[in-house]
C-alpha cells in the first residue's frame, strides 16, 4: 500500500521540465517531505498529446459523492480489481493519472496488539498510534515499535505512481480533483516489507496510462506490475515522519 511519499525536488522549474508540463503550473511549488492523505498535491494528465499539471487532493472522491466522508479508504486502489470496483471503474476507463513522486514510506515491525500480542504488519494509513512512536535519533525500536522506512530510486530522480482521478463538487460551481495511487504485489525488495506497493511507471508507460484516447482501457492493466527489483533503494527514516504534521528534510534521515 502507499499511505505516505515525498517529493523532495527543491526547484519547480527543473520539476516542471522533467514532467513536460508548462513551469507556471508549479508556480506556488515547495518540497514535500511527508504527504500524506487528504492533503493537496497535484497529478499529470494528457490531454491530445501535452500533459497537464492539475492540483489535486488525496482520497479519491466521486463526481457523484454527497460527502468526502470516504476520501481516506480510497488513497489507493487495487490494480487486481481497478476496473471492477463501482469507486474507480470509470476513473479507469476515462480519468488516469501519474503522480509524481521521488520516494515513499513504509513501516517494519510488528504491531502490539491489546494484552500484548504483536500482531503482524499492518498497512500504514494516515499516522502511526502515538504509543509506537520511537524517540527522535533513536536507530533502535523496541518490540512493539514500527521502523519507517524511506523507499526511493536508487539512482535518484522521479518516479510515477499510477493513478486515477476524479472532480467533484464540495461546493456549487466550485469542483475539486481527488485521486487515488493504484498498488499492485510487491516486488522481491519490498515484499519482507509490505505485501502491497504502489505502481511506479516508466515515462513511456506514463503516456500510454494517460492516454483518455486508449480504444481497450483493461489492455493496459499489462502496466499495472512490480517494478524491477533493482529501481528502488530502502534507507531508514526518522520516527518523526510518523506524525502527519511533520514535514521538513530531517524526516529522511535517523
């Protein structure tokens, strides 16, 4: 699962030019150390044959919805069953999306259940129980504390989650774009780690995902795979990454 990334990249202009969108659409940019659900970020679409950098909130909501009640239970869907789901169904036949990342968090370690029980791991959503945090600077995390782990290239540079999106209208005349990050299995890195990661896409897979014209939508589930096991590189992170209101470089090292 993906419930927490980053996008560290400090200069909006070299980000906008990476992504192949126009650079005054990352006019308000700043780095993102820990982003996490429900909060603003932004997705790439294609439209004919330019992408679009389109601010977005995250927790995918229908056009249809009365309410965001149930924006946090969809951060991420399931590639295995994308096209099936009423939620996602048409997000994945007309509205798919990148979301442009350089890394994302994960936790390893047991959970303490009640009476002492450690149960085993669990996904991680919008933060951890303020009882499994660790101290600042501490490498060490006793039974029943979870390490975070920061999960990023291992050359460096972007990656692209796939995801969907969709508008809806908390507010008369006034829509708002939400999305979702789609995970698939992991792969041979990830999995002692977590049974689910996101969907990271090359740059030529990005616009055949993006593509609106795409005559056979399930054709492309083809993409919805693993990433080779050599992408991605694993680097502890600090404890204080696990309370959404932190968000500063220091997160990223112990």
């Amino acid at each position: 699962m993906c419930g927490r990334f980053t996008l560290t990249r400090r200069d909006g202009r070299s980000l906008a030019a990476e992504l192949g969108v126009t650079e005054d659409s990352f006019a308000d940019y700043r780095p993102r150390f820990n982003i996490a659900p429900l909060q603003k970020h932004f997705v790439v679409t294609l439209e004919r044959e330019d992408r679009k950098a389109i601010p977005a909130r995250w927790g995918l909501v229908n056009s249809w919805a009365k309410d965001a009640s149930r924006a946090s239970h969809c951060i991420n869907a399931k590639a295995e069953t994308v096209e099936k789901l009423p939620t996602f169904r048409v997000a994945f036949k007309k509205r798919r999306c990148v979301v442009p990342a350089d890394g994302f968090f994960e936790w390893r370690g047991p959970r303490r259940m009640p009476g002492g029980r450690a149960s085993h791991p669990a996904p991680s959503l919008l933060s951890l129980p303020e009882g499994e945090r660790g101290s600042e600077g501490s490498r060490k995390f006793p039974i029943g504390k979870r390490e975070p782990l920061w999960i990023h290239p291992r050359a460096g540079g972007l990656i692209l989650f796939a995801g969907l999106y969709e508008d809806w209208y908390p507010e008369r005349d006034k829509p708002e774009t939400t999305f979702t990050i789609i995970t698939t299995t992991p792969n041979k890195l990830i999995e002692p780690i977590h049974n689910r990661m996101p969907v990271i896409l090359s740059d030529r897979d990005a616009d055949d995902w993006m593509n609106s014209n795409e005559s056979d939508p399930p054709s492309l589930k083809r993409l919805l795979i693993p990433p080779p096991d050599d992408l991605l590189a694993v680097t502890p992170a600090s404890p204080l990454v696990n309370s959404v209101k932190n968000d500063a470089p220091e997160l990223l090292t112990v």
